[in-house]
C-alpha cells in the first residue's frame, strides 16, 4: 500500500505536473493507471483484512465512560459533532448509534482535502455510566487543475485551450491514530462539564423556584387561617351579640307579659271586690229593709 500512495502522489508532484504541463503528453496516464491498478491487485491479493481483529490492528484509545445518562450524552455527542463541523448523518437514540460526516481542507496545501466519516455508539451500564466507542475512516482527496494546451506539432504547448479538473483520492483507511480519538473525548469532556454546570444551574434556579413557591404557599396559608379566624370571631361576636339582643328581648317580652298578667290579675282582683262589695251592700240594705218591715209590723201590733 505505501507503494501505491507513493506513485499517486507522484500525481501531486510539482516537478511531475510541470513534466506532465510540458511535454502534454496523456499517453502516459494510461501505463500509470494501468500500473496502479497492478499494484492494487497486488496489494489485495495479501489479504490483509484477515488480520481486522487482531490486536494489533485494533483501535486504542477510542472509548471513554462517563456518569451521566445514555439520553444526555446521546445529546451532548451530537452535539460535540455539530461544534466541531460534522455533519449528522443519523442518530438513533433507541441504538445509541450517531453517524456523522466532515469535509476539512488541508490548512497547508489548497489542492488537499479530507473526507472524514466517524460512527460513535452511546451504551448506558446497568445505569451506573455511559460508555462511548468511536470509530473513524477518511479519504485524502487531490483536487488539481491542469490547463490545457494547442500544440505545435503535437510537441510545443502554445495556446491555452481550458482547464481540466481532477479529484483522486489518493488515500484513505481507518483513522488510528490515538490523538484522533483524544482530541474527540476531551472535546466531549469540555462538552460534559458545561452540561454538568448547566444542570446544577438548572436544578438550583428549580430549586429556588420551588423554594419560592413554597414560602408563597406558606404565606397565603397563614393569610388565609388569619381571615378564617378572623371571620369566624367576627362571625361568633355576631351570634354573641344576636343571643344578648334575643336574650334582652325575651327578658322584655316576659317582663311585659308578666306586667299585662298582674294588671289583668288586680283588675279581676278589683272586679271581685266589686262584687263582694256590691252583695255585702245588697245585704246590707236587704237586712235594713226586713228590719224596718219587722218594726212596722210591731207598731201595728
């Protein structure tokens, strides 16, 4: 394989396009693809990918756990992606599987680009943490522009005729270098910290709320055992003043009617005397006049 990504970058060679400028030839990138195509179906008849799983072909430092919950560091790796360019592709939270996708230029060399394709998988434990398995392959691309030439008897370029433009991928594979995935989790740890920070926030600015409400609550229940109090004194008061009021009117009515039954007793009283006196006097007279009949009786004896 070193082969192969030393003669392609013959193609990214200032001195080999200067060569290739000159004398305009383009029989020669038909040998050269048929050569790197030789060397690529030697390079697979090794059989390379048997040994995917050995050790020491495996990625290092591509994992890391962390406390929270799977759903918030399904979120915060998402999220990780998006800040530091990558596309989403999928995220699927019931798998805890997030594809993403970066195109980045070479910051050295304009005609170099990189396509990076990255796959993390969230897996919460038992609850207790949240491990994260990152995996990532790329594809270094040669983006050249060549112009085109008339020439002279087929030898000597002398007018430009256009532009041609190439893009080779001129190598690609897994991405195994530690530093990757390094920078990748200390990006997602900055990532957890902020999250962790805002949470606590969240939970405090929560807690004051409820605090709030609850001293609220606190306040309107004793204002309003204060007015039920008052209102039931004032509401007993009432019913004191009314019993007192009754009370001061029956005692009036029964001192009334006792009044009106003396008065009707003594006027009978003095109906009766009237009477006894009336026969006493009725007697009176009727004895006088049996004695004055009796004395006239006697006188003419």
């Amino acid at each position: 394989m070193d082969i192969i990504a030393s003669t392609l970058n013959c193609l990214k060679s200032n001195h080999y396009g200067e060569r290739v400028r000159k004398s305009g030839s383009r029989l020669l990138r038909g040998p050269l693809f048929v050569a790197i195509m030789a060397l690529t179906g030697c390079a697979n008849n090794q059989q390379g990918y048997q040994k995917a799983f050995d050790s020491q072909h495996s990625l290092t430092q591509n994992q890391c756990a962390f406390t929270q919950s799977g759903d918030a560091i399904f979120k915060i790796v998402k999220q990780t992606f998006i800040q530091q360019g990558f596309t989403v592709e999928s995220a699927d939270l019931k798998s805890g599987i997030i594809k993403a996708v970066r195109n980045m230029d070479d910051k050295e060399d304009p005609e170099i680009s990189y396509n990076i394709h990255a796959s993390a998988d969230i897996s919460e434990v038992a609850g207790t943490e949240t491990t994260i398995s990152l995996a990532a392959s790329q594809q270094t691309i040669l983006h050249r522009a060549t112009t085109t030439w008339w020439h002279l008897l087929w030898i000597l370029p002398v007018i430009p005729t256009g532009t041609e433009y190439q893009t080779l991928v001129i190598k690609e594979g897994n991405i195994t270098e530690p530093s990757f995935y390094t920078d990748f989790f200390n990006s997602l740890k900055i990532s957890v910290t902020k999250y962790d920070l805002a949470s606590k926030a969240a939970a405090a600015r929560a807690a004051e709320k409820a605090e709030a409400e609850a001293i609220k609550a606190a306040a309107e229940r004793v204002a309003a055992e204060k007015a039920a109090k008052l209102k039931a004194e004032a509401e007993a008061k009432a019913a004191a003043e009314k019993a007192e009021a009754d009370r001061i009117a029956e005692e009036k009515a029964h001192a009334g009617k006792l009044a009106a039954e003396k008065i009707t007793a003594e006027k009978e009283a003095a109906a009766i005397e009237a009477v006894r006196i009336a026969d006493e006097e009725a007697a009176a007279a009727a004895k006088a006049n049996a004695q004055t009949k009796k004395k006239k009786r006697s006188a003419k004896n």
